[in-house]
C-alpha cells in the first residue's frame, strides 16, 4: 500500500480545517453548528523521487460546534477565548512515510511510519484577516520530533463567494527532517549517500474560494504552493524544491 503522504496531502487537510471554523466579526458564518459528512479531493505532487501526480479522496464524517471541531480523526477544542484571541488543544495525523514498495529510491530503507501529532493552537483575529499559530508534537514516538506553523489569511466576500489568500511559514525541527528525509548509515547505497539533515523551515503561499449556494452545503475549492528548506531538499530522496497542490471540498451541516 502506498504510504507516501508527506508533501501536499497537507493541503487537503488545511482545507478540511478551515471549512470547520467561524469567519467572525463582519465575515459571513457560511457553515452552521451541527454534524458534518461529505467527500473531498486533493489532486497533489509529490516531493519524492519516483512520485509525480497523486489524487487522493478522503470521505469527511465530523461534527462542528461552538468549542469542538472533529473532522475524522483531526479535533480541536477551544479552550479559552478573549475577544479576538482564542487558544485550542489540536490533534491532528500526520500522513507522512514510506516504505520499500513506493518507490525504487526507498530499496533497501527502513520503513518510515505514519504518526499522530497534538499540540497547541493560537488563532488572532481582527477585520477580515486571521493569523493563526500551532505547535504540534508526535505523540506515538515515530519521529520523536514536533512542527510548528505561522499562517496568515484574509477574506473578503465577493457576492456568494468568500476568497481567501494566505501566506504561511513551518518549521521542522532536526528529528522529523531527519527520520523522514534522512539516510541512515545502514541504508547507503552506490546511488544513495548518508544523509542526516537539521531542520527545515518551509514556506507555502495559497489561495481559496469558498461558497453555501452550491448542492446546499459548503464547497470549498483551494489552489496552494509550497517551497521547502534546504535540509529537505539537499536529500538524496528528493527531486524537486517545490509542490504545487489543488483541493476540492463539498460537506453539508446537519443538526441531529
């Protein structure tokens, strides 16, 4: 089964999370309380060798309330609030990995699992734009490391339509760079050198559209481009420096 999730997959899952949250102040609510079910779409690159186009459908099953948002096995909960400042517990999977049969580059590598991260988010609003903050850390002890995030984004109504741009920078310290990226000395091969890489810090600019006057649910379709750090990069692995992602999301809000 492939397991190569680590690049743009994120970018679905992005979408998954903003489609649960409140546009507050002057921006519309355009998803109300209640159980969410529906599908989305993530058409992805990838950054690893041997990967070029991957789709990747994900049925969504959740549930959107005042404090708690669970969108399949991605939950937060608000748990204090201050006008615009609020902080939230967040548990999230991190779709990451691989193993031997992805890809003719992994031969002879150990497997690099999956993991479940939870941490701490920070979100400010104020008018239109949000900034938005999280740390979050492997709580299976796969990688044994943690990431953090910055994001910036503004929203603006044009008609029925709320489009949203966003700026965002990450941060990966040395232990996930490494376990993901990295070449242990086991593993070197005529065509695969050692390779144990610090940290990385990825940048990612992005922009979505969002509307309620389609099939009457939340549609929710987003364009994003990332750009990684040298540490990423510079490994053996990798072929590219850059993944571009697009996203197509559509639920519907139920009150039970």
């Amino acid at each position: 089964m492939k397991t190569c999730f680590i690049s743009q997959s994120i970018l679905l899952v992005t979408a998954l999370t903003c489609s649960a949250q409140t546009f507050a102040d002057d921006r519309a609510r355009i998803e109300p309380y209640g159980f969410i079910y529906g599908f989305g779409l993530g058409i992805n690159q990838e950054i690893y060798k041997g990967y070029d186009i991957r789709v990747i459908p994900i049925p969504v099953v959740g549930y959107r309330g005042e404090d708690l948002r669970i969108f399949g096995p991605f939950a937060s909960y608000d748990i204090a609030d201050f006008d615009k400042l609020s902080f939230s517990i967040k548990l999230a999977p991190r779709f990451a990995g691989f193993d031997e049969s992805d890809s003719d580059v992994f031969k002879g590598m150990d497997k690099r699992k999956s993991s479940m991260d939870a941490g701490i988010g920070v979100e400010y609003k104020f008018n239109n734009a949000r900034i938005d903050y999280s740390v979050m850390f492997d709580i299976l002890g796969n990688y044994k490391g943690y990431e953090s995030s910055a994001n910036l984004s503004y929203v603006w109504r044009l008609g029925a339509f709320f489009i949203e741009p966003s700026i965002g920078l990450k941060y990966q310290d040395s232990n996930m760079v490494n376990y993901y990226y990295g070449v242990r000395a086991h593993e070197v091969t005529a065509t695969r050198e050692q390779y144990s890489p610090d940290y990385a810090l990825n940048s990612t600019v992005g922009v979505s559209a969002a509307t309620n006057s389609i099939l009457n649910g939340l549609t929710r379709i987003g364009l994003a481009k990332t750009w990684y750090g040298n540490s990423i990069t510079d490994s053996p692995l990798v072929e590219i420096d850059s993944t571009s992602g697009l996203y197509f999301f559509l639920s519907y809000s139920r009150f039970f």
